[in-house]
C-alpha cells in the first residue's frame, strides 16, 4: 500500500484539502476540533508531512472562453507572477460562456486550493462555482448575484462615479444628446456605468432619450452585426455614445468608418478600459483606465488572504479607476 495523500487523509477526517495543508504547516485560520480531528486522521493513517513531502499550494485561475481579450489575459499574467513569487502554482480552468442542461463542473476544481474567477457571466454557471467549499475570489458579478450568493470575495472595478464624471463633462460641453452602448444585464460593472450615465442626466434635471441608447443583451458573436443594424436604425446619430467599454466603442467607431455616415458636428464617442487592443479608438477617445498589474497582484494576495483564513467575513471591494481624456 503506497503512502496516504493529503487528499486521503482529508477525505479521512472530513475536511478539504487546504484545512489538512493548514494544520500541517501549522498555519491559522483552523479551530482547535478541527486540528486535533485531523492530528488523529494522520495518525490512524500513518500520514506525516515528512512522508507526503512538500506540498505547494495550488490555485485555479477559472475563466470563460479561452479567447479571452487582452486585457483579461494581462490580468492573469500578473495574478500568475505575483503568485509565483509566494510560493504557489496556478492553473487554468475554461468554462463555457453560458450554462447548458447537463453541464458539471470539472472535477479537479475540488481539488485546488482557491479558485479566482474572471470573465465568467452566465447566472447558472456562478451559483454552481459558489457552491464550492473551495474558496473563491471573484472578478465581477452578474446584477441578478449578490455577493452575499457568491460565498467568496468580490472585487468591483469602480465605473458609475467615472461614468457620470464624463457623462456630465459632456453634458456641460453641450453634448444634450447622448446614448448609451452595452447590456447593462452582462455585468455588474456595466450595470453601475449605465447607472453613472443616468446619474449625470439626473443632476442636471435632464432625461436622456432611450431611443438613442442600446441597454439590452447583446449576442456573444454578433456585437457588430447588432450594434451597426441599431445604430443603421436611427434616423439622426446622437451628439455622441457613452460606451460601456472600448470594445463596444470600437465597433461604432467601425460602423462609422464602414458606412461613411456623417456624424454632428462635435461628436464624440467615449470607452472604459483604455484598452490597446483596439487600433481604431485606442488613446483616440476619453476612456477609464484600469490598472491591470495593480489588479492581478490585489487578486492573488485577496486569494492567498481567503485561502489562509476561509472563515473570514467577505468582502466586497471597490478598485478606483482613472479617467483617459485622449480626445
């Protein structure tokens, strides 16, 4: 009989993996029950760390389609670096975009130690991942999610403060005519910049237009095709377009460029994200920057924080964001 694994001796006393790696490294974060239940495990088992050797914590990175943008692979980039630098391994999971019937999760999510979630926006797909006693860091929510439902930590990145800012810059610039682009319902995070753009209108006792705006879902391969045919749609373009990121901004810009319709005088189109992906708006329009480095390293150290003390009330974190005028 081969020597027992740390996986084993939790099966054996109850616990997860992480509890067992806690209490033989003599970590915090477990009550005494608990130590003494899996002191008594090993025993009975004849598990010593000596004899399973040194383990490195492993953490899942857990993203949906692999064709991520660049801007969430530079995320992950510096959540790799800066959790190579503590000592801990980081793997991949792929998720599908949407849930279908039958849909399981991969078994070797019970087998990490944490679990940081990016892109991920299918409502399904979130409860079935907050239903694992893995702890888990996530990267955005859905606006039909709580954060109480994720059971883990969330981490926002500011966007309805920003949002009203430009919205407003614009109003008070003579911009009366504005829409808003991008399904509100996707994101959390696109649901507080509409709510910015809303909130600028609302201080200076104006109501945007809700013809000239485009809130609702949008297909995952067919932004473009939606987003010229509504735009196509409009009798007169607005005095502008506040985006909900510089993806969506780069496919009006497109549209504009292809069809060669005249815009207003002064017409102005705005993005969040400062991305650099797109070469028709990029450093072209007012944008929100994001700190992507700063953000990757605030998600590993958020996840090595909950995996050492998964009792820990959660948190719900706000990242500031910074304005972009490249107009």
């Amino acid at each position: 009989m081969g020597k027992p694994t740390m996986q084993q001796l939790a099966d054996a006393a109850g616990v997860s993996r992480i509890t067992v790696w806690k209490v033989m490294t003599n970590r915090p974060g477990v009550s005494d029950a608990v130590r003494q239940a899996v002191q008594q495990s090993a025993a009975e088992l004849g598990f010593t760390p000596a004899a399973q050797g040194t383990e490195t914590r492993t953490f899942s990175v857990v993203v949906s389609r692999p064709e991520s943008s660049i801007f969430w692979m530079q995320i992950i980039h510096h959540i790799a670096k800066e959790l190579t630098g503590l000592g801990t391994s980081l793997l991949y999971t792929y998720m599908p975009s949407a849930w279908r019937e039958g849909y399981a999760l991969p078994d070797s999510l019970s087998q990490v130690d944490g679990l940081i979630v990016l892109n991920v926006y299918d409502e399904r797909l979130l409860r079935l991942l907050a239903a694992q006693r893995t702890p888990k860091v996530f990267l955005d929510t859905v606006p039909g999610l709580t954060p109480p439902a994720l059971s883990g930590d969330l981490v926002i990145l500011e966007g309805r403060e920003q949002v009203c800012r430009i919205t407003g810059s614009l109003l008070d610039s003579g911009h009366k005519r504005l829409g808003f682009l991008g399904d509100v319902g996707y994101a959390l995070t696109n649901t507080d910049r509409y709510q910015g753009f809303l909130d600028a209108h609302a201080a200076r006792g104006l109501r945007p237009d809700p013809a000239l705006s485009l809130t609702g879902p949008l297909s995952l391969h067919a932004h473009y095709e939606e987003i010229s045919g509504f735009l196509a749609g409009l009798p007169a373009l607005p005095d502008g377009f506040v985006c909900a990121s510089d993806f969506i901004a780069h496919f009006v810009q497109r549209y504009l460029q292809e069809s060669g319709r005249k815009t207003p005088a002064g017409f102005v189109l705005t993005g969040f994200d400062h991305s650099m992906e797109y070469a028709n708006v990029a450093d072209q329009i007012p944008t929100v920057h994001v700190d992507t480095g700063a953000l990757g390293k605030r998600l590993a150290r958020l996840m090595t924080f909950r995996a050492d003390y998964p009792d820990a009330p959660f948190e719900t974190a706000y990242v500031a964001t910074e304005i972009r005028r490249n107009d």
